[in-house]
C-alpha cells in the first residue's frame, strides 16, 4: 500500500469504531493485504499527528458558549483510566486529556491545557461541571496564577451538563470496539484520532468543505499531502 494512503485507513479506523480484525477484512475485500499488528502501528503513528495537522480546522472560535467539562471512565491495561472531555453548549469538541488518576491535579492539567489552547477573547464568563470538588479546587488555583479570567463563574448543576454527558455514550460505543488498551500511550494515541474524527463528524470543520459528503475525506487527504 502506499504510505502516503495509511492516514485514511487509520481515519476509518477512528471514525467507525471498528476493530482492527474488522479493517483489515475491510482493506483484504478491497485487494490491500495488511495485517492488523500492522494496522495498529498505523493507528499509534498517524493519529496524534492527524490531531496535530488538523487541529486548526476543528478548533475554530466558538464564540461566547459557555464550557461543559467532566470526565468519564475507560479501561487501561485493566485499570480504570479517566477521559476528561470538554465541550461547548452546541456540544463542540474543544479539547480532551487523558489521566491515571481523578483528583485536583489532574483536572488542574486539564483545565490548564483548554484555557493554554484557548485565545483569551475565547474564553467564556461560564464553566459547567459536576459537582466534584476537584474543579473548584484547580479554577481557584488557574484564577491565582492569571491563567484563567477572574471574574468567570464556576456552575456546578448536573442537569445544565447534560451536553456533555449524552456526549460520553456516543464515544464509548467507538472506544469499546476497540477491545482494550494496553497502556496509557497506547490509549491516548488512539483516543486522539477518535475525538478528532467526532469533532469532524459533528460538523466542526464544514465551512472548509461545504458540506460536500466526500469532504471530510479530502481535507485529510489535503493536510497529509495525499
């Protein structure tokens, strides 16, 4: 196969919760004889550099919508793992990370890397979350440090973050096609195609193609120079 073809089989892959097993039968029906080890590898090397290469799409201004955080559990090598998503009121990827623990320090990092990839007119005057101590406790220290504006308000109303928590049923039908993950890299290689090929299926990235059905295909095709 040529190489400059694989991020598009690693983009069916993150798109169609399908197991390697799965594509491999797919590319053979099709004349491409890959092995799924193969696949795998793929999926390791191209996904986080399909989420680099695409992530000035994806992430364009959302305006003044208030952030829904939370986070959601999956299985690491047979340990719970914790996904932390955050998405706009729309229901727009803004951003995701991946922690061993559920604690301050880890919604802190969160927290911190949104506000970092975030230009400051974009930040909203609004966060929703659960009521898990540790997000007041990470905003107060963001909010002492100057990384976050002083004057945002912190809501925690589990019914006003039902955005994000119909979000986390739509992501793990994708994510348990995959079996399991061996080890955190591992998980958050193949997590970071998954919710980019999300951001893409919920339209994030439309006024690139308009809304031409074949589109999202090409603007891979066009930032891998396929």
């Amino acid at each position: 196969m040529n190489v400059a073809a694989r991020p598009l089989q690693v983009r069916w892959y993150c798109k169609y919760g399908i197991s390697y097993r799965e594509l491999q039968e797919m590319l053979a029906e099709r004349g491409v004889s890959v092995d799924h080890t193969t696949l795998y590898r793929w999926v390791q090397r191209y996904a986080p550099e399909m989420e680099k290469r695409l992530r000035w799409y994806w992430r364009q201004p959302t305006g003044f919508c208030s952030w829904h955080l939370d986070e959601t559990y999956i299985k690491v090598n047979g340990r719970w793992a914790y996904l932390y998503p955050a998405v706009d009121s729309r229901g727009c990827t803004l951003d995701f990370y991946l922690s061993p623990r559920r604690n301050s320090k880890a919604a802190y990092r969160f927290m911190g890397k949104l506000l970092n990839n975030t230009k400051r007119w974009q930040i909203p005057r609004l966060i929703n979350t659960d009521k898990a101590p540790t997000y007041g406790r990470a905003l107060a220290l963001l909010k002492r440090e100057g990384k976050c504006p002083s004057d945002m308000e912190h809501r925690q109303i589990k019914y006003r973050n039902n955005v994000i928590e119909c979000d986390h049923g739509k992501l793990k039908r994708i994510i348990n096609a995959t079996l399991r993950f061996k080890s955190m890299k591992m998980a958050y290689a193949t997590i970071k195609g998954i919710e980019i090929m999300r951001a893409l299926r919920k339209g994030q990235t439309e006024s690139f193609y308009y809304g031409h059905l074949l589109g999202e295909m090409h603007l891979v095709s066009r930032v891998f120079e396929i």
